[in-house]
C-alpha cells in the first residue's frame, strides 16, 4: 500500500505514521504533501528521505483548483490512501469522493462530540469529565465519517488546554499507527458507512 500523507503544520502524526511504516512490509509513505510552505513537519519527511511537496493553497482562487492539485499529485505517485496529520483544509466534495474510505483523519476529541477547533478548551468550559481523539474515514461533512479508533483520557481538575492537549496528542500519537495497520493489513472493511473489523482487528487496536 502507497500512503500519502497531508500535513499543514508540525506533522507530529505524520512523524508516528512514518515510524510505524518503517517496519510493515505491506505499507510505505510515499509522499508528504503540505498546504503550509513553512509546515516543520516536511524537514523530517525530507530527513527520512521521503518526497514532499508544497500545494500552497493561497496560490488556488478555488477550493476545487488546490483539491485537484493535490490529487494529481497523490495520482502521479500512486498513492492508494490517504492519512491526514494536523491538515487543517477542508476537502470539497468531489475530492472525498475520489479517496472515499481509503482517506483517514485524526481529530482532537471524542467524535461526534467537539467537532472543529479549539477541541480542548471547549471541553474543559463544557464541564466533560473525558477527553481524547478520533481517527474516522473522512466525509464531506467536517470531522465526521466512520469512526475507525478512539482514545480517551480523564480531564483533571488542574488541566487548562494546554496539559489536556498534550495529553491527547500523546494518544493520538498512538492510536493513528494503530487504525492505519487495520487497513494495511486488510483487517477492516466498510459497509454502507459501517465499520467491520475481523477477529484480528483485536490484537492490533
Ligand atoms: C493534532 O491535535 C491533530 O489531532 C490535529 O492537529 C493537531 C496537530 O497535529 N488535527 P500534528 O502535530 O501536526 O500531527
């Protein structure tokens, strides 16, 4: 499998998906791309010798010109799926529609609650007691699709963003690896928008 993975900042994720790569015979990182010129996350893509690639998305007037850049370039190096890290545009409709379930996300929250940005905060000021992170198929609506793994972790009463956040990063970093394995090594399917994992899927979630 050929993944390509869409970066716009740090690319921490995109970091933990290249390492747990590094070892499946099944799976490699074929190409970073970023929206971000000055994203920190392609010096480590370069660093372990992976292509990348800047779409800048203010050089598009429209959202559909930068989607279908970025899957011509995802096309011209045969990428198979797709694993966004931290990538921070919105996809159009028809650019979903040509990754459709061979596209994944990770958000910052326990999907369907917390959907869009400034996660952590947000839960903290509602009073939830639980926080964690969501890796789903992606769908044209925004943090919504399949969900595919979650993590969760206690909000204490002394944690504000930042202790929730890094936190939940320490859970992302760890259950992204784990959900692309599932459909690397073929252990999940998708039916009309249901998740079906086999026997298997237990030992690696
Ligand atoms: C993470 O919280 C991720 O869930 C969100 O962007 C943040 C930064 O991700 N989508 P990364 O460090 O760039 O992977």
């Amino acid at each position: 499998m050929k993944i390509g993975i869409l970066i716009s900042g740090g690319g921490s994720n995109m970091i933990k998906l290249i390492e747990s790569c590094q070892n499946n015979k099944n799976a490699s990182i074929n190409i970073v791309i970023s929206n971000n010129p000055d994203a920190k996350g392609i010096e480590f893509a370069k660093s372990k010798k992976i292509k990348t690639k800047i779409i800048n998305h203010k050089e598009f007037t429209e959202r559909e010109d930068f989607d279908n850049q970025v899957n011509n370039v995802l096309i011209e190096n045969k990428i198979d799926f797709l694993c966004n890290a931290g990538f921070m545009r919105i996809h159009g409709e028809k650019f979903v529609e040509k990754w459709f379930n061979k596209h994944l996300n990770i958000h910052p929250a326990l999907l369907p609650s917390f959907k869009g940005l400034n996660t952590h905060e947000r839960a903290i000021k509602s009073g939830v007691k639980f926080a964690g992170c969501t890796v789903h198929l992606v769908r044209s609506g925004v943090d919504e699709g399949p969900i595919i793994g979650q993590a969760v972790t206690s909000i204490s009463i002394d944690d504000d963003k930042e202790s929730l956040a890094k936190k939940v990063l320490k859970l992302e970093h760890k259950l992204y690896p784990k959900c692309l394995k599932l459909f690397t090594e073929k252990l999940v399917k998708v039916k009309n928008d249901k998740v079906i994992f086999s026997d298997k899927a237990i030992k690696i979630l």
